[in-house]
C-alpha cells in the first residue's frame, strides 16, 4: 500500500469520524488544522485507523505524531507501505 493509498484511506476514515463531506488531508496538516479534530475526535480517529488497518499505536507514538504525514508514515510501516 503506498503513502498516498493510505492518506487517501485514512481522509475518508477522519472524514467519517469528523462527519465533513468535502475533507481534504495533507500531509503537513495537524490536526489543529481540521474542523472538529479535537481531543475526543482524536482517540476515535486513532481507533478507527487501527481497526482500518489492523494496527495498534503505543501511546508514545500516538502522542508524538505532529501532522498527517507523521500517521501515514507510521501506518505504511505497519502494513509493509512504500
């Protein structure tokens, strides 16, 4: 699965969740950077990733995410991603 499969995937995941039709990610994005994208909607977000995905986050890496791209990168190295 490549980088931007996975951004794709998880746009539709954080759109679902947040409940915004027209969402558009990037990967410098933080979550700051998104409607509704506070602390709640972050744990349901990450829980819906990882069911996605069939990853799990130690709560380290979860906390030391800054942006979009730092999750897609931690996804693509989970399921083998280029």
């Amino acid at each position: 699965m490549t980088h931007e499969q996975i951004l794709e995937r998880l746009t539709r995941i954080v759109a679902e969740t947040l409940d915004i039709d027209d969402l558009v990610l990037e990967p410098g994005m933080a979550a700051a950077d998104v409607p509704g994208w506070d602390s709640l909607s972050h744990v349901q977000i990450i829980v819906a990733v990882e069911r996605a995905f069939g990853v799990r986050f130690r709560t380290g890496e979860i906390a030391s995410m800054a942006n979009v791209g730092e999750l897609v990168s931690r996804v693509a190295t989970r399921v083998g991603g280029t």
